[in-house]
C-alpha cells in the first residue's frame, strides 16, 4: 500500500471537508484490506512486547473526533491484539467541579503513561481549546491561550520520554448522519445517543473552525497530528495501526541483554 498518514507540517495541508473523510484511493479493498490490518495488528503486538520490555519510553496516542467518528471502535480494533498490561485507556468526559477548579491540564497529566506503557487518550486535553470555544464556556482570552500551554505540556513530556502521536478522526455529514441513525435505531446502540450529539452536529463548521485552529497550532514536530479519513471503519484501522507501528519501529527498541553478573548463571 501506498498510502500513509503524514504528519501536519503546515495549515496548508489541513484538510476538512466531507470529500477528505472517504477512503483514499490507494488503500487495499476486500480481502488485501482485512490483510494488511492483520499485518498491522500483528506488528504492534510484536512492538509493544519491545516497547515494555525495552522500559526506556511512554507512548500517548490522543484520539480526537466529532461524536460518532469512530473513536471507541479504534481503541477496540486497532489495539485488539496487544497485550492489555501494556495499555492504559483513558475516557475524558466533560469535567468534574473539582477538575474545573484546577488548570485543565491537571487531570490529563495524572493518566499520562509511564514507560513501558502505550496510553490511550479517547478525547484529551484538546476538548478544552474545542468545546469550551464553540460553547463559549470560557472567554476567548482563556482558550486561546490554551495553545502554548498545551504545546509546552507535550514538549515537556516529549524531553520526558512519553512518544505522541494525536489523531483527528475526521467524518463527514453524511456519515455522522447515518452512524447517529443508527444509535436512534439500533437497540444495542441507544445507549450511546445523547441528545447534545445534535446541538454538536448543529455547530458543525464551529466545531470544523475550533478543530482546524488546534491541529494548525498545536502539530509540532514533538507532537504531531494526522488526519485520519475515518468514513470507512476499516481504512480508519489500517492508517491509524500502521503509522502507530512505524513509529514504534523507528525508536528503535530492544530486548535488553541478561545483566553481566547473571551470565553463566546455573539454575539446578
Ligand atoms: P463519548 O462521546 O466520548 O463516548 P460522552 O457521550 O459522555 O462520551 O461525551 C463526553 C462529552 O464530554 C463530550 O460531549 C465532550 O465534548 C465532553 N467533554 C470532554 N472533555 C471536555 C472538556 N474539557 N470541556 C468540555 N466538555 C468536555
């Protein structure tokens, strides 16, 4: 395959209309499609056993998307087949009265992971230059200021050995139209309709607006983001897993030899 996700290097490259959600071109279809995904899967098992193993970084992978882009099915799918003492996942709902209380990054720093460990951030620090902004929660003065603080945070943790990758699952209209339907519909999905969902959906070139700022402000060469085409479920899996995976593989990570005082070492 061809196609990889790029970093955002530039405002240029950020691309936020229904045609950017469908599948790329160069993606497999059918049968090289669930293939490749396997692949995939099976090289971020391979690499997250190193990762642990090795102990020198963290991995933070950020997950961002308008309601219904697919954030949940990603955690399930794309990390279905690591080892679960490897990962943390953390779901930030909107925050608590004691959250508020605190700068916004203080619940996020405490479910950063540790070495070893791949987190998982399903929505993020990036709620608080989004929703607060659309919603005019705060004044612009607060979120706007918001940008350097997050970028000097994850440079922070960068020089700390926590490895970021952020992910924008970008849907289109239609597709969020279809996948809320569904949530009306399907009974085993109710659960997952909220009413706010519409009120969401009704602000969207707001939200498209507050996405766009974040991604443009806050893609560093120490944090970057990707924009994922997330209209089809299956390519989604595919570019997230692999650029996962090439990152891991690019750190260069190994099993660390037997201590010197061990070798030679006779167990009776
Ligand atoms: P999800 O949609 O993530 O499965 P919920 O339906 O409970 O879970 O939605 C969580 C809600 O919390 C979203 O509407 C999201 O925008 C909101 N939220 C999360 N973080 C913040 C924040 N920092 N400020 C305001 N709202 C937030």
């Amino acid at each position: 395959m061809n196609y990889s996700l790029k970093p955002i290097t530039s405002a240029r490259e950020i691309r936020l209309g229904d045609a950017d959600a469908g599948r790329p071109e160069d993606v497999p279809r059918g049968d090289e499609l669930d293939e490749a995904i396997r692949h995939e899967r099976k090289r971020l098992k391979k690499l997250q056993s190193v990762l642990y193993a090795d102990g020198r970084y963290a991995v933070l992978v950020v997950l961002q998307g308008r309601d219904a882009s697919g954030k949940d099915g990603t955690v399930r799918k794309v990390f279905r087949s690591v080892n679960p003492m490897g990962c943390e996942v953390t779901s930030f709902k909107a925050p608590t009265d004691i959250e508020l209380e605190h700068d916004f990054l203080w619940r996020i720093h405490q479910r950063v992971p540790r070495r070893r460990l791949i987190g998982i951030f399903n929505r993020s620090h990036y709620e608080d230059v989004i929703v607060p902004r659309v919603r005019k929660l705060v004044p612009r003065k607060v979120w706007s200021a918001r940008y350097d603080q997050i970028n000097e945070f994850e440079k922070m943790l960068c020089v700390n050995a926590v490895v970021i990758l952020k992910f924008f699952l970008h849907v289109s209209r239609d597709e969020q139209k279809k996948r809320l339907k569904e949530r009306l519909e399907d009974r085993k999905k109710n659960w997952k309709f909220r009413a706010g969902d519409l009120d969401d959906r009704a602000l969207w070139t707001e939200y498209t607006a507050a996405y766009r700022e974040a991604i443009a402000k806050c893609s560093t060469k120490w944090a970057p983001w990707y924009i994922v085409p997330a209209d089809d479920e299956d390519a989604r899996d595919l570019l997230v897993s692999r650029t996962i995976a090439d990152v891991l593989d690019d750190l260069d990570l190994g099993y660390p030899a037997l201590n010197a005082e061990l070798e030679g070492l006779k167990i009776e």
